[in-house]
C-alpha cells in the first residue's frame, strides 16, 4: 500500500508538469513543474485464461490469471553527474 501512495503521488506530480521544447528529458520522459527533474512513468497489464485444456489436470478444469507492474523512473542532473531512481511495483508472471 505504502509503494502505491508513493506512485500515485509521483504520477500526479508528472501529470502537472509542462513539457517545454527544449526540455533536458530524453524522449518519452515528461518534466516536474518548476524543475528540471524528468520523469517516466511504464507499465503493463497481463490476462491468461484456459479452459479444457490439455494442459490442465481435467479436462473440464478452468484457470484465469492475471497481473500488473508499474514502473517510475526518475532522472535528474546534478553536479556529480546524473542520477537516476527507479521503482517498480508488480506481480507480472511469465
């Protein structure tokens, strides 16, 4: 709970910034209002389902999975050089 207030606060935070045109952000990163922290915010969603399959124990047998993942990753220049925070949350399984 505690990982999805912080990537809720950090998606409002990158939601109210303004991507400026000659902005320090790579592509597809947005910057923080009045700063020049960039951010990217990634994720995917997955659902499996099988029903009858042979690769079940029965043949009338049914599974249903599902999972997600959230990433945030943060850049910012400083003068010891760039840093970089990365926070992933998730359950993906593959």
């Amino acid at each position: 709970m505690k990982h999805l207030l912080i990537a809720v606060s950090l998606i409002g935070l990158a939601l109210t910034g303004q991507a400026l045109a000659g902005s320090p952000c790579p592509p597809g990163f947005a910057v923080l209002q009045a700063s020049d922290t960039c951010v990217r915010i990634s994720g995917s969603v997955r659902s499996d389902a099988l029903a009858g399959s042979g690769l079940l124990n029965g043949s009338n047998s049914s599974r249903i999975q599902s999972g997600a993942r959230l990433q945030i990753d943060v850049r910012k220049q400083t003068d010891y050089g760039p840093l970089r925070a990365v926070i992933a949350v998730g359950n993906l399984r593959r």
